[in-house]
C-alpha cells in the first residue's frame, strides 16, 4: 500500500515537473518576443532574403525561444499578415526544425550535469530585473529558463525515485516489444505522434523519452520511433492554429507537416542502419545494450542529424514545396459580394502584442484600399464608365458600405483585446493612432455611401447635370481620387518615407474648388441655367467630396502621430 502511495506521490511530481518544462518554455518564448517584437518585423525581412537566410533565421529564433511551435506559429501569423511570402515561411519552418534540436541537448544535458548551480541564481537576478520597468522581459526570459532547468532537475530526480530500471513489470512490458519489426516501430511512432497531438508539446515527450530511455527500460530503437512521432504531431500546432487563418497561412502550416513527413518516411526506409550510425557517434552499441547515462545523448544526436539531413535535402527544393501545397490547397474563388472576413487578423493567431499590431496595421491599410475602391465604384456610378447597371452598382456600393462598418469594429474589438496586454509606450500609441484611423476610414466609407445616395436621388426624381456640372465635378473625384491614393501609399510606408504635405495640397485644392463651385451654383441658379432642385443634388455631391477629403488628412494625420 505504500508503495503504492509512493507510485502515485512520484508520478505527481513528475506530472508537475511537466507542466513547470512547459510553461518554463513558454515563459522564454512569450518573454524573448516582447523583446524583439517591434523590431522581428524588419529582422524578418532583412534575414530572409534567400532560402539559407530563412533556414538560418528559423534556427537561431527557435534555439532562442526553445520551441519550434512557437516559432512555426509566429511565421503562419507572419505568412497571415503578409509580413513573409510562403517561400520565406517555409525556409523559416525548416530552421525551426533544427532550432528545436537544442532543447534535446539541453534536456540531455539535465540528465548528466547537476543544473541547480544555474536555477537560483536566474531566479534571484530575474527577480530583480522583473522590478525594473526597462528590463522586465529579460527578467521574464531568466524566469523562464530557470523554470525550465529546475524542471529537468525535477524530472531527472523523479526518473530516479520511479527506479523503473528495476520494476520488472515495467521491463517486461517494453520487453515484449519485438524491436526489430518495422511494424512496431510504426507503433511507437504513432504513439509519440498521437500523444505530441494531445499534450502540444514536442519537448515533453520528448522529455518522457529521454528519462524512459536514461533508465534503461525502454529500449533505444523505440525511444527513437517516439521521438519520429514527436516531429510529425509537433505540427498539428500550427496546423490547428492554421485553420481559421487565411489560405497563405494554412499552406505554410501544411508545408511544415509535409517537410517532416517527408523526413520520417525516408528515415524508415533505412531505419535501422540510420540509427545504428548515430549510435556509433555517441560510441553506444544498441545490441549489447547498458550504459544507459549515454542514451539520452543518443536521442539528442538523432534528432538533430534528423532535422539537419531532412533540411539538407530539402532546402534545394523549396519551390516545389510551394507548388505541391499551393496545388493541394487552391486559392478559393471570391464572388465581388463575398462573406466578411478580415484578410490579415486572425484571432487564434494571436502572439505577443506587438506582433499583433503588426497584423492590425495590415489590416488598416487594406481597409485603406477597400474605400479607395469604394470610390472608385462611386465614380463609375456617376457615370464615368458603363460596365454595370446602375441599380447592380449602387446595390454593390451598399454591401461595400456595411463591410466597411464591421471592419472598423472588428479591428477594434481586435485592438482592444491587445491592449490588454502588457505593451510598450510605442506600441499603445500605434494602437491609438490606429484606432483614429479606422474611425476615419469607416467615415470615408459612409461618405461614399452618401454621395451613392445622392446620385440615386438624382437617377429616381429623372435629372441630369449639364455639361459644365459634369466636368466640374469629374475634375473634384479626381482630387479626391489623388488624395485616397496619396493616403494609401502613406498607410503602406514608412512615416518617415513620405511627406505630409502632399496630402494637405491636395485637400486645399478640393476646399478651393468647393468654395468656387458653391459660389458658381448660386450664380448658375439665380441666372436660371438650371433649377434649383438640380443645385441642391449638385452642392451635395460637392460638400460631401469636401468631408472626404477631409477624412483623408485625418487618416494621414493619425498615421504620422499628429
């Protein structure tokens, strides 16, 4: 009965030890983010400029943060927001393949080295920089890696009270096992793939394995067919997260899954002498077994030549990978009145703050775009063009008129779920600018819906302008045309790329030609060259062509912080 208590005190602990690997990781990983979060953009883009850039980009991120899900998850909400093109992600995904074989090491390294001398002076000097405003990250990166070493501790301790070495149920369990059937090799890596599925962590079977294997109960061929397992149910992360994200997205989760699939299906084709030379690095011999202390380097050593050999041979043919998983998930077909669905944010991507405003800001600038469009329908309204029917167009304005409306509150709702997070000074006023400008964009939006409305009035009470109102007005669409241009190329720079002064150019030319169209109206009513019902349609159009083009300064305004 004892014993039995005993079993289960150990088994707790060892279940705690888990759950402090996993959030130890977690803590480095959400820590070492904040950090580099305003700037991961820009490293993304300067280091990914070639294959062996992104390949070596995803290596060193994932050694960082010690978790190749993270990673992985960080280039699918990178490939979401259009930060990254597939080809950059994939690159990235296969460095974080090698990236993660660190953790291997380092779990290996618990096993034969006593790593308290480490834990508590991270705890105490983590401590003290968490108090510091400036450095309270770092202090959450050596809080992180303390957790995680202390974990290792923990782990190697419980590995040592469970004393399976000498549990004769437990060696005739794994004993029964015939270790030289590929049958079960594909067993146990079906285990370690269902088992990665269900905990999402790759790094606590992984650390399951290596103390299974350091006791020398499991044997070595099937602690490798776990580890196998490992990397395949290691993309089921990003590929969850995937789901609900755009195409682009869920090509790069999908790239990440074949890329390891590939892998272990060429491994097994010569498992056998594969495992039995990686063995012989490490100068253990599988058939005469014992030395036990060597096994957990032995699983390391494995996974990295694994991950290192599958990049190698694959980084060679990244644009076929592209076209494999472009071919196996096309580009859906959208109809003009397509379902709203925000093109860059996904909820479930949601990272680190300011990875988030990095979405949110592609997502502004497309709405950007989505009322420079909007426009443009209303010139074709006007008469500009005659591709489509005038009720189809107006019709087609209205749809675009309630997108704009659910846009700007789902990226705010979206923004103030951010917000809530622990941000920089910098980061809190890129939300407040962003707010002001989705406010302004959605004015836009309705402005364009007025000037639709005012031009149906026009089409249902059977009016026409004359020559002169016509011209006048094309010429004021096409200053606000310039101006919606100008905002947008604003929107999708650099502040410190553009000028501000174009903008309000622009804007004084509308408010001049509003003031001399308003004037000659008066004039053209009192000389009876039109009635005044016409005026009245005709000054509309203009006064609310004047609030667009205020909207716009206002836009160009709160992306340059005035």
């Amino acid at each position: 009965m004892e014993t039995n208590q005993n079993y289960v005190l150990i088994v707790l602990q060892l279940l705690g030890a888990l759950s402090l690997l996993i959030y130890g990781m977690r803590m480095m990983s959400e820590a070492l983010q904040k950090m580099a979060g305003p700037q991961l953009r820009h490293i993304l883009a300067k280091m990914t400029t070639n294959r062996v850039t992104g390949m070596l980009t995803g290596t060193l991120i994932t050694c960082a943060v010690q978790s190749s899900s993270a990673t992985t998850v960080m280039t699918v909400s990178f490939v979401s927001a259009g930060l990254l093109t597939l080809s950059q992600a994939i690159s990235v995904i296969m460095g974080a393949n090698i990236g993660t074989t660190l953790t291997a090491w380092i779990m290996s390294l618990g096993y034969n080295v006593d790593l308290t001398n480490v834990v508590y002076p991270s705890f105490l000097i983590g401590m003290l920089l968490i108090y510091k405003k400036q450095h309270r990250y770092l202090g959450d990166f050596l809080f992180g890696t303390a957790f995680m070493f202390l974990s290792l501790v923990m782990l190697s301790n419980s590995g040592k009270a469970l004393d399976l070495e000498h549990n004769e149920a437990v060696i005739a369990f794994f004993a029964s096992f015939d270790t030289s059937s590929h049958l079960t090799i594909l067993a146990f890596l079906a285990i370690g793939t269902l088992i990665t599925c269900i905990v999402q962590s790759s790094a606590a079977v992984m650390a399951i394995t290596i103390l299974l294997c350091s006791t020398g109960v499991l044997p070595i061929y099937l602690g490798i067919a776990l580890v196998m397992g490992e990397n395949i149910g290691t993309t089921a992360t990003a590929n969850l997260v995937a789901l609900g994200a755009n195409t682009q997205a869920r090509r790069a989760a999908l790239a990440h899954l074949l890329f390891n699939v590939f892998g272990v299906i060429w491994v097994l084709c010569i498992f056998y002498p594969f495992v039995n030379m990686v063995c012989g690095f490490v100068g253990y011999d599988p058939a005469l077994g014992g030395q036990t202390e060597k096994l957990p380097v032995v699983l390391a050593m494995f996974h990295t030549c694994f991950n290192v050999i599958n990049t190698a041979i694959l980084l060679g043919f990244v644009p076929q990978i592209e076209k494999v998983v472009r071919w196996l998930l096309p580009e859906k077909e959208e109809s003009e009145k397509e379902e709203f669905r925000l093109q860059y944010i996904q909820s479930n991507l949601v990272q680190t703050p300011e990875i988030s405003v990095l979405q949110a800001q592609k997502e502004t600038a497309a709405f950007g775009l989505r009322v420079e469009k909007m426009f443009g329908m209303v010139r074709q309204l006007f008469g500009e063009t005659k591709d489509k029917p005038f009720a189809e167009l107006f019709s087609q304005i209205e749809h675009e008129e309630d997108l704009t409306d659910k846009t700007e509150i789902e990226i705010a709702r979206y923004l103030e779920q951010v917000s809530d997070g622990h941000l920089s000074d910098d980061t809190k006023q890129k939300i407040r600018q962003m707010i002001r400008e989705i406010s302004e964009l959605e004015s836009i939006g309705d402005a364009c819906y007025k000037l639709a409305r005012t031009l149906d009035r026009k089409q249902e009470a059977g009016k026409e302008f004359n020559e002169q109102q016509n011209q006048r007005l094309l010429s004021m669409m096409t200053l606000c045309d310039n101006a919606l241009r100008q905002m947008n190329i604003v929107m999708r720079g650099h502040r410190n790329e553009h000028d501000i002064r174009e903008t309000f150019r622009i804007e004084n030319e509308i408010n001049q030609m509003r003031n001399q169209l308003k004037a000659d109206n008066v004039q053209a009513v009192n000389d009876h060259e039109y009635d005044y019902a016409i005026g009245t349609l005709y000054i509309d159009i203009v006064n609310e062509m004047e609030k667009l083009g205020d909207y716009v300064v206002n836009v160009v305004e709160a992306r340059f912080g005035k």
